[in-house]
C-alpha cells in the first residue's frame, strides 16, 4: 500500500479498528510491535481508543478476555490477544498472524512432593483454573471426571489454602509456581500472541490488514537474523561459502590487502553460534554482527 493510498484511507476515516489489551505485558509488547512497524500512536493515560496519526488503524484498549468477542461481533475488526483466550473462548474468528510474544504454556501443577500419572491422575480430583473450557475439553479427551473449581486470579494458592487438589494456569518461567509450593505436571497448550480477524471483513479493510502483515513479518524477520561481517583470505572463500546458508548468497568484496575479501551475510543467531568456530578455523577474522531493524524478502 502506497503512502497516498494510505494518506487517503487516513482522510476518508476508512480505518482498521485494532483491539489490544489495556493494561499489562500484552499492552506493552502490542505498543512496541506497532512502533518498530513505523505505526505513530498516542497512547494518553486512560484513554478507550487512539488513532495512528500516519496509518489508517484506530486502537481500542479493553479486557483481553472480551477482544475475541469484539472481533466476532465486529466492533474491532481484528485483534492482539493470547492465544489461550482466542481457544478458551471459543469465538468465530480468524486467526491471522502469530506475533512471537508473550509466550506461555497452560499447564497443570501440582504440590511438589506428588506425582503426576497422566490425565487418568485428575479422575475425581478438584482443579483451580481460569481456564474450565479448556481444561474441560483436556478432560473430556480422556474420558475423566474431575470437579473443576473456576477462579479469576491466584489460581496458585488453592492446594495452599485447601480449594484444590490441582490448578491449571498459565506458566511463563514457573517461579510462580516454585514459590508457592508447585511443580508443573502436563502442558496442555502452548500459547503465544496472535492476531485475530473478523470473518466478514470489507475487501478495503482486508488490504490495510495485508499492508499492517507485511510490516509485522518484516520487522519479526529482523528480530531472527542477524548481519554479519568478516574478512578472510581469499584461498578459504569456498569452504567459507559452503558453511554460510544465507538468504540467497554471501556478498563478497575484495579488500585493499591483496589475498583477502569482505564477506557480508545474514544469518539467523542460531546458525551464526553454530558456525563461528568453523569460520575462524578457515581464517576469518574481524567478525561483527549487526541487529537488522527490518528484513524485506
């Protein structure tokens, strides 16, 4: 999408409506993703909604629990909300994009000193969840009875305090879980943010949503490689180039010391870690590694 195309929705009011948590880690991550995607948004204190000032997308701050049902009815046309929601509440949406934060796992735990057998272990016991929906499906797949106790927060205390037998919730490091006397069990789903859609979404609206994807993938491929430089000896260029699995192939420049050349390339961190060794081995040396702020295939 052009800039006067995207000038013109602006002026017409022709915008995507974005729905993103209010408050919180998903807020913070949300604001962070829009920005580095070149989106400009005030983001005053307390404030229901905003308007980018230079792409035709307009926030609305709610409940993560309530988004998926926003996107549904078509008050928000698409939505940032953990995928654990998007399951638990079990809305017709279209799940678009995986944004590659606020990654967790829901998971059961219980007291450190138990063992856990499998799903045929929670036969009659009583689980604390914020999740009965998908614990209830977990439970349901394997033919067991349980009790499940629903709770909004602090779902961590209940064997504590004598509630509950087991809890499902959300685990990130499992601190939370370590400090109150748990161990984590099973997973039962990993989870991460997403962006949602509304099934009936105009054809105009469809176009910004495309244009806001492609600034997302971009700047998410920046985040997984990296640009790297470094000098070596003409004689191990080959052996060098074998070890290098780039985007297409490494660019090589020749360097004012006659027998030696510049090599620039990206890589993913994984790979580089994984080759740097070799690399010096075959005598390069002077290696940089630069962060990409954005990466367009």
């Amino acid at each position: 999408m052009s800039s006067n195309e995207i000038s013109s929705l602006i002026e017409e009011k022709n915008v995507l409506r974005l729905a993103i948590q209010k408050s919180g880690r998903l807020h913070d991550d949300s604001m962070k993703l829009l920005k580095e995607c070149g989106i400009d948004i005030s983001n005053g204190i307390n404030k229901l909604k905003s308007e980018a000032a230079n792409f035709p997308i307009e926030l609305y701050f709610l409940r993560d629990d309530d988004i998926p049902q926003y996107v549904e009815d078509g008050v928000a046309d698409i939505g940032f909300v953990g995928e654990n929601v998007v399951f638990e509440k079990k809305k017709s949406v279209e799940i678009t994009e995986k944004l590659g934060f606020g990654k967790c796992r829901l998971s059961f735990a219980v007291r450190k000193g138990e063992e856990f057998g499998g799903a045929t272990s929670l036969q009659g016991k009583r689980i604390a969840t914020s999740y009965p929906v998908l614990v209830q499906d977990y439970l349901d797949k394997y033919n067991v009875k349980a009790d499940i106790q629903e709770i909004s927060g602090s779902v961590e205390i209940a064997p504590g305090i004598g509630l509950a037998d087991v809890i499902c919730d959300l685990v990130s490091s499992g601190s939370t879980l370590f400090m109150n006397g748990l161990k984590e069990a099973d997973v039962i789903l990993q989870s991460q943010a997403v962006l949602i859609t509304n099934q009936n979404i105009t054809p105009i609206k469809r176009a910004i949503l495309e244009s806001l994807i492609f600034r997302i993938q971009a700047v998410r491929k920046a985040k997984n490689n990296k640009y790297v430089l470094m000098n070596a000896p003409n004689e191990a260029l080959p052996e060098i180039e074998k070890l290098l699995p780039g985007m297409k192939s490494p660019t090589i420049l020749p360097l004012a010391v006659e027998g030696w050349s510049s090599i620039h390339v990206v890589l993913s961190e994984t790979q580089f870690w994984e080759i740097v060794q070799d690399l010096k081995k075959l005598g390069a040396e002077g290696i940089l590694v630069l962060p990409i702020e954005k990466m367009v295939l």
